[in-house]
C-alpha cells in the first residue's frame, strides 16, 4: 500500500485558519469555516424589512422558511457588505 500524496496527507488531519487561528478538522471544515466566516460574498435574505445574509445556501433556504417562503432553488452569490 503506498503513503497518501501531500495533498491527500493535509486533508485528513487537523487544520488551523490562517485568518482566525481556529482549528478545524479536517480541509473540507476549513474551507467551509473560510466561507461562512470570513467570505465576502452572501445571500441576502430577500424579505422587505430583514437584513439577514449568510454565505451559505441551505442557511438561507432555512431562514427563507422561517419567514414562511419555499427557497429558491435558482439563487446565486451577490455581493454584499454586512453592517
């Protein structure tokens, strides 16, 4: 059995945020961390009055719902700049 490459080797350990210090663990945690921490792009809940706004899809399919809307399943990345 050979030893995983470097770039397998990294993705089943431990890894640490190089904007924050957190650590995560594993690199599919980090990039998710990376995203909804420190991403600058959102979706802006599109109910008149809410300024909500995450970088992750099903976080604002779940909001959407909250406020009594079926998702749309089309929505894309807009650029926005929280408050």
């Amino acid at each position: 059995m050979s030893s995983p490459s470097p770039s397998q080797a990294s993705d089943n350990g431990p890894q640490t945020c190089g904007l924050c210090g957190a650590t995560l663990g594993n690199s599919s945690h980090l990039a998710r961390h990376k995203a909804s921490v420190h991403g600058q792009t959102y979706y802006p809940c599109t109910v008149s009055g809410c300024d909500f706004a995450t970088s992750r899809q099903d976080s604002l399919n779940n909001h959407l719902r909250a406020h009594g809307i079926s998702p749309d399943k089309g929505a894309r990345f807009v650029s926005y700049t929280p408050r």
